[in-house]
C-alpha cells in the first residue's frame, strides 16, 4: 500500500506545470464533449451534400456515441496496459486525425465509420483528463480540481449548437471537424511535454488480456445504445432489429458481469463498486446526465420548431446558463475544500433543478419570448454548478490509486448512458404526448360549433384577399388551424416533459441520506481520496 501512495503522491504537481496539466486536460475534455453537440446542427447540410437520407445521417450521432460508451469503461485497463501518457497522446492523435478525415469524407459510410474511430478516441479523452487533473492535485485541493474539469463538461454541450452553427452558416460542415486539428495538435505536444504515467506494474501478456471481457463490454454497451438511438423512429419493439439488439444487451451485460467477477485479469475492475460512495455517485451521475442532456435536447428543438428561432440563435440563448455554472464551479469547489458537505450540494442541487423544470412547465407557450427563458436557464446553470463536482468528488472521494480511474471511468460512463437514456426516452413520450394532446384539442375544435365556424370563414377571407380562390383559401384555413393544433400539441408535451423532470429531481433528494458521511467528515481535504 506504502508504495501505491508514493506513486499516486509522485504525480502531484506544483506551479506552472500544473496549469499547464490543467489546461490540457481541461481543452482535450471540451474537444470531446463540443463534438458530441456541434454535429447536431450540420445534419441537414451532411444529408444535402452527402446526398444521405435523414435515417443514415443519423448514424453520424449514433456511431460516435456507440464508440464513447463501449471506450470509457476500459480506459483505466489501456491506460494500465499502455501507460498512461502514451494512451492519452494516442487518443489525442487518433480523435484529431479522424476530424480530419470526417472532414473529407466523401460519402455518407464514411463519414460513419470515421466518427466511430473518432468517438473511440473521444471517450478515452473525457475520462483519462478527468484522472489527469485529479492526480495531479494534492489531496486537499481535488475539490477545486474537479471544479475546474467540470467547467470543461458543462460548458462543452452548450458551445457546440452555436459554434456549430456559426462555422456551418460562414463556411461549410466540414469545419465543423476541421476546428479540431489545431486544437488537437496544441493539445498532442502539451501532452507529450507535461503528462506523466504512474508506474503501474507489469503489463499483461496477450494471453492474459480479457478478449471475451471486450467482445462482450462491446455487444453489451453497443447494443444497447443502439437500441436508446434508434428505438424511437424504428417504433420500439415492433421492430426484429430492436427486439434483437435488446437480447443481446442483456445476455451481453449478465455474461460480461459474470465473465469480469470470475476472470484473474478482469478488463473492468467491478469490485470498486464495493465503495458505497462510488455505487451512491453512479446513480447519480446517472440522474445528472439524464436531466443534463434531456434538457439540453428540448430547448433548442422548441426554439427552433416552435419558436422559429435560428440554430444559432438556440445556441446562444443558453450560454448565459452556461457561464454561470463555469463562475459556480471554484466556488463549489473553494466551499468542498471548506468541508461543506456534498450531499447538502447536491440536495440543494436538485431541489433547484426541480425549479428551473417547474418555471419551464409554466413559462412555454407558442409565443414565449427570449426574457421568459433567461432566468429559468440561469438557474439550471446555478443547479449544474451545485450537482457536478460535488456528485463527482463524492463518488470518487473514498477511493485511492489507480481506484481513482476505475471510478472516474463508471461515473463518465453512467453519465453518457444517462443522457442516451434521457434523450431516448424523452423522445419518445415527446412523440407519444403530442399525439394524445392532438386528439384532446380536436375534441374542443366541433366544425358545428358558431364560433370555429366564424374562425374558419374569417381566415378562408384573410387567404382569398391575398389572391386565393374559395376552394383553396378554405383548404389553407384548415391547414393553418392543423398547424396550430400540432403547435399546441407540441408544447403541451414539452411542458408535460418538464413537469416528470422535475418530479424526477425531487424524488432523487432522499438518496443523500444514503451518503457515507463518517468518511466525507474525516477531514474536510479528503474531498477526492
């Protein structure tokens, strides 16, 4: 034990090298998440001049997602196998070098199966800088530590849409991979200069390395992402592909459990699952990334097709929520440090998030304007700053050595499962609450009615005015009174959203109770260890 602290303490580092080690992992952790968001915006520009249907260019999210959930898991394993400045400079290299090659795609396939080796290479940034920062701090500043990562996180989801947009409206979509090249390089010689590996021991043989461990982590996670992406426009289990990928998930997820808990070099360390925190963290890592992404999903869908608002302009509305939970994050950290405990952090946390989803459910309508979304967005950036580095330094607070890894690869892993989770399911109740609502509204809207009649006529005159005959100006007042209808079916649903969002974020408070709170009271520095 004696020597796994002395190595652990052997990474700590002081002055400008630690800024140096902060900023690069703090650059290579917002590269990977801002890919994860820029994308969204350029997909209608990647169909049009890849000449792909809406169905394939989907696969462009899909594939780097699938990548990043099947990669994070075994990053503490790589990083074991390979040292851990040589895998990260690997990751750096293959995630900068499959930008460029997104970029030059030539077809739809292609482009796939370069953001799948780009997303492999993603993954292992998020969770590798994660272990970077929080091993190059001293134990008593890790609370800060994880502050300063966490900007990078929270900050990444938001700058994509209008970064994304910028670059696509100014020059083209391949910029949107291009932007990552200078990055990738800056951050390539950074890393190879400044970054250290703990000394690990004696690698495996290829003998030893757990194949069936891979193979089965792959059809697990991949299959299940799959089945979370695709489910909603393949109509759930109606579809044999689904049906299919979803028995291969749980059979992959019970054999991989039974496979790492019985083999002598396991690919994923389950037993640090034994750490009540860690167990305690994951879920709600789990939680944060369902309420982080599946808000983040909503509102620029309900800007955009309700609103009428431009991609850039949906971007834009939520950065001033994003700052603020990048001016929270020393603060959060300065109070962890302080000996504050967490579980209240996070309590007071989701009790805000409940707020910020109740002022959402009352303040959307068809019409809402950019002054009634402001301060409901400020104060989910207040609730994100109070959750992330407290639910993080929490889950890996009891752990030591290379623990830390395989604590940080669960907690990043339960997030990006909770925002694929998060973004299935409220894709689907988005889709299955309007229908309901439309059939709702069309019971108020009876054509024997005086005053739909009088409705009716007034716009079928509004349509001839302008030029129109009877027969079509009619056709148009029904079109226009549907279009409404769907508009208000919509929203509904969005509402209905935020209201289970929120129920959701109360019903999680009681699990601070859970918190171990002898360990976290020991020392108020022991935030991260």
């Amino acid at each position: 034990m004696a020597t796994a602290v002395q190595s652990e303490d052997d990474l700590v580092e002081y002055g400008f090298r630690r800024v140096v080690i902060t900023i690069t992992a703090v650059l290579c952790a917002l590269l990977e998440i801002v890919d994860t968001t820029i994308v969204n915006v350029a997909l209608t520009h990647m169909r049009g001049s890849l000449g792909a249907t809406l169905t394939d260019v989907a696969w462009v999210i899909t594939a780097y997602a699938i990548a990043n959930v099947i990669v994070i898991p075994m990053t503490s394993w790589l990083s074991q196998q390979f040292g851990r400045r040589n895998y990260f400079v690997a990751s750096i290299i293959i995630f900068t070098v499959c930008s460029f090659l997104c970029g030059n795609a030539t077809n739809i396939w292609e482009l796939v199966a370069f953001r799948f080796v780009q997303g492999m290479g993603g993954g292992a940034l998020l969770v590798t800088a994660q272990t970077i920062i929080t091993e190059s701090y001293p134990v008593a500043k890790r609370g800060m530590a994880q502050a300063i990562y966490g900007m990078g996180v929270i900050v990444g989801p938001t700058l994509g849409p209008p970064l994304g947009g910028y670059l696509v409206d100014t020059y083209s979509w391949p910029y949107i991979f291009y932007i990552n090249i200078p990055l990738g390089i800056i951050a390539t010689i950074l890393a190879i200069s400044f970054v250290r590996s703990p000394k690990y021991g004696e690698k495996l043989k290829a003998n030893q390395v757990d194949w069936w461990g891979i193979i089965l982590l792959m059809a697990f996670i991949g299959s299940l992402q799959f089945v979370l992406e695709h489910g909603q426009q393949d109509d759930w289990f109606n579809d044999s592909t689904i049906i299919v990928l979803s028995v291969v998930s749980v059979l992959g997820l019970l054999l991989f459990i039974w496979r790492e808990l019985t083999y002598k070099y396991p690919i994923v360390n389950l037993s640090v699952l034994k750490d009540g925190n860690l167990r305690i963290g994951t879920v709600m890592c789990f939680i944060l990334g369902f309420g982080l992404y599946g808000s983040t999903l909503i509102i620029p869908i309900y800007t955009q097709s309700i609103l009428g608002w431009t991609a850039m302009d949906a971007g834009l509305l939520l950065i001033p929520g994003s700052i603020t939970t990048a001016i929270m994050m020393p603060f959060v950290g300065s109070m962890i440090q302080k000996g504050v405990p967490q579980g209240y952090m996070v309590g007071v946390g989701f009790l805000i998030f409940f707020f910020f989803t109740l002022l959402m459910h009352n303040r959307m309508t068809p019409d809402t304007g950019a002054e009634h979304l402001f301060w409901p967005l400020i104060l989910r950036g207040i609730g994100l700053g109070l959750l992330f580095v407290p639910i993080t330094t929490l889950s890996l607070s009891t752990l030591k050595g290379k623990q830390i890894g395989e604590g940080a690869a669960f907690t990043g892993m339960m997030r990006q499962l909770g925002g694929s989770f998060g973004i299935a399911i409220i894709t689907t109740y988005i889709t299955r609450l309007s229908q309901e609502h439309r059939v709702n509204l069309l019971r108020y809207l009876d054509p024997a009615k005086f005053e739909v009649q009088q409705k009716i006529a007034g716009m079928q005159q509004a349509f001839m005015a302008k030029g129109f005959s009877a027969d079509v100006a009619l056709k148009k007042a029904h079109q226009a009174i549907d279009y409404s209808i769907l508009k208000q079916s919509t929203v509904l649903s969005y509402m209905d959203i935020f209201m289970y969002l929120g129920i959701m974020f109360l019903c999680c408070i009681p699990i601070i109770l859970f918190i171990k709170k002898g360990k976290n009271k020991v020392n108020p520095a022991d935030a991260m260890h």
